[in-house]
C-alpha cells in the first residue's frame, strides 16, 4: 500500500511538473537577465536586432533594457560563460557548444546547413568594399589597388573557399575556380610584394575569416604582408572612402569589411559578398531553455521580459 502511495505521489509530481512548463531544474531557473549587446556601430548588432523585429535599436541605446552592457563579441562570449544568467550574441562562427548554449531561434538550430537552406532565419552577408581611390599611396598605387583586387578574387577561389569554410564562414564550395586559373588576371602576384603591406579591417565579426584566408594569399601572391585591424562595420567604408580614408589615418585600410548590408550612404565601386554567417543568441551552459522566439527576444531586449522564469511559464 505504501508502495503504491509513493508512486501516485511521483506520478502526480511528474503532472505537476508537465502543466508547469519543464522540468524540476527549469521550473528552478530564476534570475534577473543580465543584457549583453554590441555597440550602435557593429553590423553583428544591426543583423540581430532586425531580426527579431527591434529596427529602432539598431542605432539607438535609450530603447534598450535598462542595465544592459555594451560588450564586444569575445567579451560576450566570456559573459555567458561565467554568469548564469546572461544573454548575449554572436556570429555563429564563434559559437562552442563546449563552453556556452546557442539558443534555438523559432524553433530551429543555428547551424550551417539551416543557414544556408533559409530555414535558420537570423542571417546576414559578410560584405566587402574597396577604395575608389589609390592615388594617397603614391607611386604604390596601382600595385595596392592590384593586390586588393586579387585578394577578393583569391576568396572566390577553391582555395580561398575552403579558408573561409576552415575559418567559419558559409560558403558554396562547389562555386569555386583553382587559384591557378583565376591568377592568370592577376599579375601583380607573379612579383615580389613582401615589402608591401596589404590593410584588412572593418567588422570584428569577420576578423576570424579574413585572418584565416590572408596567409594563404599572401603565399600565393608575393608574399604581400596582410596588416589587419578590424574595429567594426561602419569602418569598413570610413576606412575605404569615408573620412577615416587618408593614409596617415589608424582606419585607414585597403579592404573594408562589413557584417551587414552597406548603408545608402556607403557607396564604393566595388563591393561584393566574401560569405553568409548566423547570429546566434547565446547563454550560459546551465541555462535550460532551449528555444527563443523573436518576440521573447525583442522582449528581453527592450525590457519586457526581465526575468528567466517568465520564459518558463
């Protein structure tokens, strides 16, 4: 009889649990929720905040949650993994599942193959943009302007795709050409450039890829040396064409990199696509929630939801 009683006690409990919501560990989870977000410059930032509906975040600080914390991609990363109940994001590039959860977004996994089908929807281009004009390095100019030309041509190669697929980035690796192809239209790798120095920079986002692909150029391009310095979306044009463009100047670069779209007001000859990329909502590993939809999102970040318990109900 008592045997009996004990298990009715437990089935009963197992009922409660399942009306509740979760689990006995989920139904335990509650805490305020510690805001991570990246600056108003960042493209990670414009890329996470359009997807979950927040546009007038994008640009804006005063709409977000109060308390929240400004924090670059690493930096985030170190926060979900120390505080139980942070929030964060970043390219999924960056994501270990080791160390931090990447949350579900609507339902579906951050993942290369969902990315690429269109099923994960939290994406965004990887962009490139060069300068329009050479002419402030003097009698360097037309082998700078050369070298940069190569080098979006090389990330376009079987071997530069493979880099940016090594490095994290999404890719079609069938769209490629041998770089002993492509080369034939770059003479400016059949001759020694070891004293030049090839200026990457832009999004921070993209520093992983552009940094895993430029050793494998300069190899097969005269041993240009890459220089990177990658500080953030909105200096991808600022460092090109923008007023961050003079030499002398510490943004000056000669490929800029953006982790969204180029702004009307961002106009280069010639820009392009390097690779597509997820965002990812993180949190710590011991965070139990699996899946966050847009609107639970753009209610954390606009301070709506404040609380980890009002997920879990």
């Amino acid at each position: 009889m008592k045997k009996i009683s004990v298990f009715l006690i437990a089935l009963v409990s197992v009922f409660v649990l399942a009306a509740c919501g979760g689990s006995e560990e989920e139904q335990d989870f509650a805490g305020a929720i510690r805001v991570y977000t990246r600056d108003t410059s960042s493209g990670t930032r414009a890329g996470f905040m359009e997807a979950i509906g927040f546009d007038e975040a994008i640009a804006n600080d005063a709409v977000l949650v109060n308390g929240f914390v400004i924090a670059g991609n690493l930096d985030q990363v170190n926060a979900v993994q120390t505080d139980r109940f942070a929030i964060g994001y970043v390219s999924l590039s960056t994501l270990d599942t080791n160390l931090f959860k990447g949350f579900n977004f609507n339902g579906v996994e951050p993942n290369e193959e969902n990315t690429l089908s269109g099923a994960y929807e939290m994406a965004r281009r990887f962009n490139w943009m060069l300068r329009d004009d050479y002419t402030v390095y003097g009698e360097n100019a037309e082998a700078y302007e050369a070298l940069a030309i190569a080098f979006t041509a090389y990330m376009q190669s079987d071997e530069g795709l493979a880099s940016l697929a090594q490095g994290g980035g999404i890719v079609d690796l069938s769209a490629g050409q041998p770089w002993a192809t492509i080369r034939e239209e770059h003479p400016i790798c059949n001759q020694d450039n070891s004293s030049l120095t090839l200026k990457i920079g832009g999004s921070d986002s993209v520093e992983s890829l552009a940094t895993s692909i430029s050793p494998g150029f300069s190899a097969v391009c005269g041993n240009v040396v890459p220089e990177h310095n990658h500080t953030g979306s909105s200096n991808a044009y600022r460092g090109t064409n923008g007023d961050a463009s003079g030499i002398n100047d510490a943004l000056s670069v000669h490929i800029g990199f953006a982790s969204r779209e180029f702004r009307a007001t961002e106009v280069a000859e010639r820009t392009g696509v390097m690779a597509i990329d997820a965002i990812v909502a993180i949190g710590h590993k011991d965070n139990p929630i699996q899946n966050l939809t847009t609107e639970q999102l753009k209610g954390i970040y606009s301070g709506d939801i404040t609380d980890w318990s009002e997920l879990l109900e």
